[in-house]
C-alpha cells in the first residue's frame, strides 16, 4: 500500500473533531492494519521483545478497556475483514470495529485519561495503518439512504 502510516490524526484533523457538536453520542469506524513486527520506541521496555504489531495491538486493548467502560463507551460491532468489493484492493484491515460514546466529551476523557496515555504507546508500535472515522448514529431502517 503506497498511502503513508495513518496512525495518529493530524492536528488540523483533531481540530475538526473537537469542533463538531460534543453533546450527543459518537460512533467511531476503526479500520486497523497491524505491522509485521511492533515498532517501539528504542527505550520502551518491549522495544527487543519481537512483539507483532497484532500482539502489541492486543496489549493496547488490554490496557485500555477499563478505561473505555469507565467513560461509558462500548463495542458495538466488530467483524472480521474477507474482500473489498468498493474501493481500493491494496487496503484490508486486520481489525475492524464501531465503538461507541456517550458524547465526545467521554472519548476526549478517555484520551485525556493518563493511563490511558500510558497505552497508547502499544497502540502506536503496533499500527501500521489505520481509518478512524466519526459519525453520528443515524436511524436504523429496512432501505438504504
């Protein structure tokens, strides 16, 4: 895939999120693509452990769970990825999920949370690529549109 590491969002990115309404619930797409082997910091402690990018993804989830619950958000869907029938073939996802949060002022909480921080490094060594994309929860219906 020649798009360059979308792992952390751009602060012109992160402004426009904060600048949208903040006072109804979010439903955030994670579209994840795992290195082949994590990428730590040189000093961190698991920068010579061999870790993959899918283990040192699975401790960014360990540690970060609770904090998650602890904001009342939660997963509402996750699924495994098989083919693109739209879009570019070069992208496939190694995990794919919506999290919800009550309101954004809940998830800026739970980024803002210090061992939440602390994870996020794990978060970080592990993606190689990513999409996190913001929505607002739409009606659910039997048509499309």
């Amino acid at each position: 895939m020649s798009d360059p590491a979308f792992v952390d969002p751009t602060r012109a990115q992160f402004d426009a999120f904060k600048g949208l309404d903040r006072d109804h619930p979010i439903e955030m797409l994670n579209l994840v693509r795992f290195r082949d082997l994590a990428n730590y910091p040189g000093d961190h402690a698991l920068a010579r452990d061999g870790l993959t990018g899918a283990e040192a993804y699975a401790l960014y989830g360990k540690h970060t769970a609770a904090i998650l619950t602890n904001v009342g958000g939660s997963i509402l869907w996750s699924a495994q990825f098989e083919t693109t029938l739209i879009g570019p073939s070069d992208e496939a996802w190694d995990a794919m999920f919506i999290a919800r949060y009550p309101t954004v002022h809940a998830f800026l909480a739970m980024i803002s949370d210090a061992d939440y921080q602390r994870a996020v490094v794990h978060r970080q060594a592990g993606v190689a690529t990513s999409r996190l994309i913001r929505t607002k929860p739409g009606t659910i219906g039997t048509s499309f549109g």
